[in-house]
C-alpha cells in the first residue's frame, strides 16, 4: 500500500496524517484560533537594535516582538564573508519587510528573516535574490546541472532567484511556467500592501494547512488524499485544479459513518505520542523526555532477551530502535538538539551498522537533519530543524500540579514542611492554635505515621494543632491558620 494522506477537518482545528504501509509517520494541526505564522510577511517596525547582540526586536502586531539576528537579514546572507553590523543596516522606527522562520515557541517571540521567500509546488521564489539553487535532496550532479539549465531557459535573462524543489524533477515546462507565473503575482501583491498598509500590517500569509499539504506533502508515492469534510473537499479540488493538476485526480472525499483519524488509527496514534515510553517489537523500549534546551532518546532493551548472546542482542534493539526514533521524531514534530544514548556497543562495526540505518531512516523526513558520529560516551547527537511547535506542545499544557517536573513531592516530605512552618510561625506571632489545612494523603500522614511528630511539635510549642482536609487541594498544597 502506497501513502496516504488524511485530512480531518472541523471547525475549530485542521488535522493532517501521513500514512506509509499503514503506519502513521507525520501528524500536523493547525487550529484556527492559534494558526501558525511560519511563512507570514508583514511589515515589521523596528523597536530596538541591540547591537552587542548583533540583533534587533521588531513589532509585527503580535503580543511580542519578534526577533531579528544579523545572520537573517538579507546583506548579510548574500555576503556571509563580509562581517555587517546590525545597526548600520537598520534603525529604531524604520519600517521593514521580515518574514516569520520560526513560530514563537515557549516564552521566545518569533524568528524572523529579511530575506523573503514563498514556496510554490515546485520552485521557491527569492525575490530579493538572482541566483538558481537546487534541493540539496537532489544528490546526483547530473541530475542537479540538468534541472538548473532547463529552469534558465524558462527565465527571462534577469530573473529573480528560484530553489528547485524535488518535486519538480517530475514536472513539466507548462507547470513550472505556471509557477513561475503564480508567484510572482504573489510578489506583485504583497509589494503593492507593502506601500498601501500601515507598520504592523501582515503583508502575506502562507496558505491554510490542508492546502499546504496538497503543495508540500504530496509526492509520487502518495496514493490518495483524504478528506472528511464536504465543503474542504471543494475548496481543495478548486486549488489543485488550479495549483497542482496532477494531485486533483488522488483527492477523495469521506463519508463513512466512522471517523477518518479513528478508522486509520490515527487518534490511538496520537494519544501514545503523548506517552514518555514507545515500546519496540521485540521487547525493547525507547524513554523520551523533552525538556526546553534538548529532547533526550534513552533505548532500552526491555524484556528482550534475544537468541544468540548478549551482544546480539543490544545490537538487534539498537537496529530496531532506529527506525522507532526515526517515526518518533516526526510523529511528535520534535525540533531542536535531539540526544541518543543507544546501549552502549563494544564492537565497531555494530556501531556503524547503527549509525547507517539511523541516517537512512531518517533519510525519509522532510525536515532538515544532521547526525553526528557516536561520542565517547556512546550517545549519538541530532539536530532537526524546529519552525513550530512539537505535537505535545500544542496538546498539552504543564501539569499544575507538578509544574512539569513529571513528579511530585511525598505525603511525608510535605508534612516535614508543614511541621517546620508551624515552628517558624510559633516563633513570631502568639496564636492561640493551629490549624492545618492539606490533601487528604498529607492529613492521614499526620494521623498515622507523623502522628508522634506532630504530637511532639505541639507539646514543644504548648499550643493545640488541628488537622482539616481540603479536597481540593493537590498533595503539595498547604495552608497553616493561626487562630
């Protein structure tokens, strides 16, 4: 079974799954009250430049500013081997033409870059730009020359810059005509808004998720596209019919009583990406722990006992693994530092076995990797190219209870507090008694284990102590009442 996209729609949010082989391998969504701004122009105002961080904060009409570095504006980027400094190529209160590159994630605004680019199904447009660059997942030079010089005889002598996409290896001349054509009408209009609008205003904003898909994940192994919903349906055939021909024949409409994402088994998907622990096939597991600077991957090997010897078997869970962590990383959108403590493998040509179908299974993501060879301690280094924010990030929130730490602290350790803070209060104010108010777990402490303790307190301080429960405070929560 070749790939197959779904698209399920409702008012409120836009979800779209990749299928290969009937495995889910990618899951994006899109909700219509915090849509993602990756790919939005807009006429930014410069607030500040801060020129011992080579950088600058600029307002595009978000709750905050967004960010600029030297490395992302244009007359940098066009000569990387002249140093430029911020500040001599913008000021406080100029108005300036920026595109968002990564959407603001955690408590960091958006990134921004003054070299502008809009993607089309086949070719990236770079206005700003002359040069003709290529897909670097086009490996074969041949290949790479024969499509730069078919995309020269398309272009007037003084074109604009274009990238080549993958997918237009397969295109015609009439479709790469058409967009050539479709994006620089796009072009047109937004540096006609750039002169009519305000600061603040947004310019151009890159096309809806489901439409997305059908431009960027669409390829010749996609089988059929999907959809859940009737008036979508239409909305997609009209941009493909328009946009991308040779998608329109693939794009299905759903109706079946069950729910797309439930009948593909892409909700029971979902919810075990939520989960620290993936189980492998044969016993094994992978713990995955995502934290603000890095994501860590700890490969275990479980149950599995293997067949043959101990080190057989460390290797065939780390092979196995690979591919796991592969899926992991996309079903999960996981961006950033991304670290592998793989067992750890004596024999050099298991590690290298490890290494190659760890680069070949992710040799299938979209997103831009790099891998580093095993260090010394045995882990493995990974960067992914992060632009949104990962799937737990838009589903779940920190646990108000642990405050994201994943853990939280014992019935007794909070007693322990409790008795400390009736001393501390003893020692300054003369109340006539004291009452506790806590969980029911932390009350039956005192009343069992601490009980002596709690006794003793009381004697030390000569004032009663009462215990109340409050249901509807968690374990770690507390109040001492003086009376």
């Amino acid at each position: 079974m070749k790939e197959q996209i779904l698209v399920n729609i409702t008012p409120q949010e836009t979800r779209v799954a990749s299928i290969d082989e009937g495995v889910v391998h990618d899951i994006h969504i899109e909700r219509a009250a915090h849509r993602g701004l990756v790919g939005n122009i807009y006429l930014g105002m410069v607030k500040r430049v801060l020129p011992g961080m080579q950088s600058a904060f600029i307002e595009i009409g978000l709750e905050r500013a967004a960010f600029l570095h030297i490395a992302d504006v244009i007359e940098q980027r066009q000569n990387p081997s002249e140093v430029q400094r911020i500040e001599r190529l913008i000021h406080e209160g100029q108005a300036i033409m920026v595109q968002v590159v990564k959407d603001p994630i955690g408590s960091k605004g958006a990134r921004l870059s003054t070299q502008i680019s809009i993607a089309g199904r086949f070719l990236v447009f770079l206005p700003q730009d002359t040069h003709i660059g290529i897909s670097q997942r086009i490996g074969n030079d041949q290949e790479r020359d024969r499509l730069r010089v078919r995309m020269e005889s398309l272009l007037p002598d003084n074109h604009r810059g274009y990238i080549i996409r993958t997918s237009a290896d397969h295109a015609s001349d009439d479709e790469l005509r058409a967009d050539i054509e479709y994006l620089s009408l796009i072009w047109a209009d937004i540096k006609t808004n750039s002169i009519t609008l305000p600061a603040r205003s947004l310019l151009f904003q890159d096309l809806s998720l489901q439409l997305r898909a059908l431009r960027d994940m669409v390829t010749t192994e996609t089988d059929s596209v999907w959809v859940d919903s009737r008036e979508n349906f239409a909305k997609m055939t009209e941009f493909a019919g328009r946009f991308v021909s040779d998608v329109l024949p693939r794009i299905q409409l759903y109706s079946g009583d069950r729910p797309l994402f439930e009948l593909h088994g892409v909700e029971a998907e979902i919810e075990r990406a939520m989960s620290r622990r993936v189980n492998l096939k044969f016993g094994g597991y992978l713990i995955i722990d995502q934290t603000e600077a890095m994501t860590t991957v700890d490969v275990n090997t479980g149950g599995f006992v293997g067949t043959r010897s101990f080190d057989d078997t460390i290797f065939k869970t780390n092979l196995e693994a690979t591919q796991v962590i592969a899926r992991q990383l996309r079903l999960r959108n996981l961006g950033g530092i991304i670290i592998v403590d793989f067992i750890d493998m004596d024999n050099e040509e298991h590690k290298t076995a490890v290494l190659s179908e760890l680069n070949k299974a992710l040799g299938k993501d979209r997103t831009k990797i790099t891998v580093s060879n095993f260090t010394s301690l045995g882990l493995v280094e990974i960067t992914r190219k992060r632009t949104r924010e990962s799937l737990a990030h838009v589903l779940c929130e920190p646990c108000p209870t642990c405050q994201g730490r994943g853990e939280i602290k014992t019935a007794q350790t909070i007693c322990y507090e409790i008795l400390r803070e009736i001393l501390r209060e003893a020692r300054q104010f003369n109340a006539k008694e004291y009452r506790i108010l806590a969980a029911q777990s932390v009350v039956d402490m005192f009343l069992d284990e601490e009980s002596a303790n709690l006794a003793q307190l009381a004697d030390f301080i000569k004032k009663p102590i009462y215990l109340q429960v409050e249901t509807a405070y968690t374990q770690e929560q507390f109040d001492v009442v003086l009376v």
